[in-house]
C-alpha cells in the first residue's frame, strides 16, 4: 500500500510457531483497523477475529498461515463469527 515506507513504518506480531501470515484483505475498503487484523485469527481468542469485506462480498478472500516447521495434527477449528 505504502511501497516507500521504510520498515521503522511496520508493524510485527510474534506468533509462536507462525513465521508469518497473509490475507487477502482485511477490514473495510475505508481504513484497515487493527482489530480486524489477519494475526487476529490465530491469536488464541475468541473475543478477537480476522475481518475482511465489511462492505462487501467476501468471495475470494484468502488467509494463509506459514509455519516455521511442519506440523502433525489431528484436527483444525475454525470458528465463524
């Protein structure tokens, strides 16, 4: 969005075993609001979320976690709010 801001303009979230996370959005197409953040999804909480197409149709909309090592599970719960 910025591509001349310097990475003293970033903003890091450190997640465990996530070495990072990406979406396709998040928010509103008006502001990008912090609580609405896609980090939000896999932060433990249920009173928090990733939120994407406020205003609009989320078909499309994409959230990828990458992992710092392959991880062997049995199950994943997604919670819809």
């Amino acid at each position: 969005m910025f591509p001349d801001a310097g990475d003293d303009a970033a903003t890091t979230v450190e997640l465990g075993c996530i070495d990072s996370i990406q979406a396709s959005g998040y928010g509103n197409p008006i502001s990008y609001t912090p609580e609405d953040r896609p980090a939000n999804a896999v932060d433990g909480s249920l009173r928090t979320a990733w939120t994407v197409a406020a205003f609009s149709e989320a078909v499309g909309e994409r959230l990828r976690l990458r992992l710092d090592e392959p991880v062997r599970t049995d199950r994943v719960e997604l919670v819809q709010k």
